[in-house]
C-alpha cells in the first residue's frame, strides 16, 4: 500500500483525492492546507484524519511514501524541494515552478535523492495522445509538416464556473503577485506538453500574450490583475514542423476545449477532447489521395495517478517526469522573453 499525503486541499486537490482513493494500492493518510477550515472540511469530506496546517510539521511527522503538491504554483517549488529532502516521492501540478531553472533544480534534486518524481499533465490522461505519440515515433505520420492546437476555456467572459470576481480560487490565477504566469502558465503549459509530445522539442517559439482591462484599476478582492488572459505562440520544432498554438480565458461557449492536429506527408490526425478523450481522427494519403477521415478507437491508458502510485510500488519512473515538466517550463520561459522583447526566441 502507498501512503500519500496531499497538500494543499482546494479544488484541484478534491478532484485528485477522489481518483486516488480510487486506486487500490494507494491509501491518502494525511492532508495540509494553510487554510484551517478548507483542510477541516477536506478531511471531513474525504475521510482523512490526519490534518495539519503546516507542511514542516506533516512532513516530520506523518509516515509516508509520496506527496502530491496542489497548491498554487508559487509554491510547487519550494514545497517539493522540501518533500524531497525528507525523502518523498513527489506528485506536482502543473506548472512544474514559475522559471525553468526552479524546475531544473527540482529535476535534479528529485533524481540525486532517488524518489519518483512526475507532474500531472492531465491531458496525457487521453489514451488518444499517446496513440498519437506512438503513431509519429513508428513514422505513420511521414515528415510533419504543420501543427495547430488549441486549449481554450471560457471563464472570463460568464459564469458557468462560478463568480470569478469574488473567489479567491480564481482570482490568483490573474495575478503575477499572487505567482500565476497568466492563462499561459495555467493552461498553456497543458497544451505546449500536449502539442510538443508526439512532435519532440520545440526549437524556437515567437509569442504574443494578451492581459485584457477587468474591473476597477485592474483590481479585485486585493489581488492585482495583470497576468495574461490570451496567448498565441507560433513555434518552430527540431524535427522542422512549424504550428500555432493558442490559448485563452474568453474563449465562451468553451469551457475546455484541448485541440490539436497534425499534417504530415503520409498521414494528418485531429484529437479533439470535446468529442472523445480515446478517439482519434486519421486521414491517409495514399497514391497521393487523401483518403476520407477514419476514427481510430484507442483503448485505454493509465490516469497520472496510476501511473504514479505504480511507478513508487515498482520504483520504476514514468511519465511525465520532472524533466520533462523543466522542459516545457523552458518553453514557457522562452515565450515570455519573446513576448517581452517582441522576437524569435530560440531554445
Ligand atoms: N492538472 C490540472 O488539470 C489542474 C487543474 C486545476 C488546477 N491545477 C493546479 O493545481 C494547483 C491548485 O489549484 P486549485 O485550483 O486547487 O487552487 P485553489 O485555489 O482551489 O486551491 C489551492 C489551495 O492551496 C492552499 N495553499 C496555498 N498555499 C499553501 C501552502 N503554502 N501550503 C499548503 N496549502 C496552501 C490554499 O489555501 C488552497 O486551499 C495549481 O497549481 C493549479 O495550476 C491543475
């Protein structure tokens, strides 16, 4: 049995508490938020007993295997350099840190102390992008030529998520002092990984981001809102493909739509999340015809948090790792320089 501590007990954290209990091998033994009542009412709801307000404390004290991290992103680095030096593996939300050089630094702390190490992409969750992965890497694809994808939700502009102006659960995320890096941080960094999967690293990305006027002086409930709500980067990858990929908070009727498509000289597929997590579109080009799209039915894959709790029993790592969350860190890293110095900026 893996015995899992959880911090942080805000939204996300609900959701992945219920998909580990779930998983048979895993137990969730402890939990911690800064926010007594929140962690009261998580332990309430979830059945967990043992609750503290101080991840110091709990990671002195409570017996454990593994933590997951699920708290804002300002502090995915310092709690998991902490959970690191008392030797637990480390589940991380996205993104990895807020600079790629915090996230190297994790990389390489998680792999000196020998602890499983990943950060929860969720879109990996579609058994459809790792269809797609392993279709480019046996070359059913050809030569890629283009890419455009898209991760767009809708929450800025009505309420089907709640009231954003008055929740502090969404207001951090438009504040560069509450530590977001904007809607590209958020859900960008979702769609770089997914885009840059099955495509391999990104050589260069030209970015353009976009923070839009939202109440009175850009300010609601003490947060300041200036991180970005729109961002559209158009990159470059090694293996010569070029793409779009864009990203926004006012995107309505979307609440959240993951898109993405690939053209290459033997082959084009489309996944689209809003119709199915474990369908794919493919069209072959064959005699220099384009046969009529097919949908591929891909089976299932493992959750992160199988993933996870499997890799700490068998002490084997998965996907994605540390490094690769450093990786895609990087590209956020090079779309802000780029947005900042408005030019090409090369990884
Ligand atoms: N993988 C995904 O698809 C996905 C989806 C949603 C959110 N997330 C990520 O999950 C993280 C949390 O997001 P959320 O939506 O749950 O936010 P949230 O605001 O709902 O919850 C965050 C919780 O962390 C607590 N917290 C803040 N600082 C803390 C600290 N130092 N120690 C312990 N607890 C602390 C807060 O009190 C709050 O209860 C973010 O990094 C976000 O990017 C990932």
């Amino acid at each position: 049995m893996v015995k899992l501590a959880v911090i942080g007990t805000g939204g996300m954290a609900n959701h992945q508490v219920e998909s580990f209990l779930k998983i048979d091998k895993c137990e969730v033994v402890a939990a911690c938020d800064i926010d007594e009542e929140r962690v009261s009412d998580f332990g309430k709801k979830h059945g967990i007993k043992t609750l503290y307000t101080d991840t110091d404390k709990l990671l002195a004290e409570v017996e454990c295997d593994a933590v997951s991290i699920v708290t804002p992103d300002a502090y995915h680095h310092p709690l998991t350099m902490k959970a690191i030096a008392a030797g637990k593996h480390v589940l991380c939300e996205k993104p990895l840190a807020l600079n790629a050089a915090d996230a190297l630094e994790m990389s390489e702390a998680a792999k000196k102390a020998g602890v499983i190490n990943m950060v929860n992409f969720s879109y990996r969750n579609s058994s459809a992008i790792q269809y797609v992965a392993k279709l480019v890497a046996a070359g059913e694809l050809g030569e890629i030529r283009h890419l455009h994808a898209y991760y767009l939700q809708g929450w800025l502009a009505q309420d089907d998520w709640g009231f954003w102006e008055t929740s502090p659960h969404w207001l951090w995320r438009l504040s560069t002092k509450a530590g977001s890096m904007g809607v590209l941080g958020d859900i960008g960094v979702h769609i770089l990984d997914f885009a840059g999967m099955p495509m391999g690293a990104y050589k260069s990305v030209n970015c353009k981001l976009k923070t839009f006027d939202k109440g009175e002086n850009n300010t609601m409930g003490g947060f300041e809102l200036d991180a970005n709500d729109s961002a559209i980067v158009t990159a470059e990858f090694a293996n010569g493909a070029i793409g779009t990929i864009h990203t926004t908070r006012w995107a309505q009727p979307h609440q959240n739509s993951l898109r993405l498509n690939l053209y290459g000289d033997k082959a084009s597929v489309e996944i689209d999340l809003d119709t199915s997590y474990s369908q794919l579109k493919i069209s072959r080009i064959l005699g220099r015809k384009s046969m009529p799209w097919e949908t591929v039915d891909c089976g299932e894959t493992p959750t992160n948090f199988e993933r996870f709790i499997t890799a700490v029993e068998s002490g084997v790592q998965d996907q994605a790792d540390f490094a690769r969350g450093a990786e895609v860190q990087a590209v956020l890293d090079a779309c802000f320089e780029s947005d900042k110095e408005d030019k090409t900026v090369n990884l």
